[in-house]
C-alpha cells in the first residue's frame, strides 16, 4: 500500500506549500517586496512538482512521514 501513503504525502506536502506562497504573496503585497513573489513562484512550482514524487523519493521520507504528526501539518 505505498501508493496510499505517497499519496497522503504528496497531499499533505502539497498543501503546506500552497499555504506558504499564500503567505508569501500576502507578504508581496504588504511588504512590496519582490522576493516574496519570486518565492511565491517558486513555492507553487514546488506545489505541483511534488506530485511526480517516485516510490524511491517516497520511502526516503516514509520513515518521517504520518498524517497525524504536526510536522506534516
């Protein structure tokens, strides 16, 4: 059952990041500053690259990853 694990991952990784460049672009706006919208670029890149996260990539970060935990919040 990896895959329903790596997808969870992928979900929970996905959404944390997209909170991030939310975060980044609310910076941008009230900062005027350029580098929050370069990171924010970024971040969405990141957001949907890591749904081609492999089964290899995967069971590096299984030993780390659970659903429950606060760090994958």
């Amino acid at each position: 059952m990896i895959s329903n694990n790596k997808q969870g991952c992928i979900y929970d990784l996905s959404s944390s990041i997209l909170r991030s460049e939310k975060w980044r672009r609310q910076l941008e706006v009230k900062y005027h500053d350029p580098r929050n919208g370069r990171a924010a670029e970024r971040l969405n890149q990141l957001a949907i690259e890591i749904g081609d996260l492999t089964d290899e990539q995967f069971s590096e970060l299984k030993p780390f990853y659970s659903w429950s935990s606060p760090t994958w919040e």
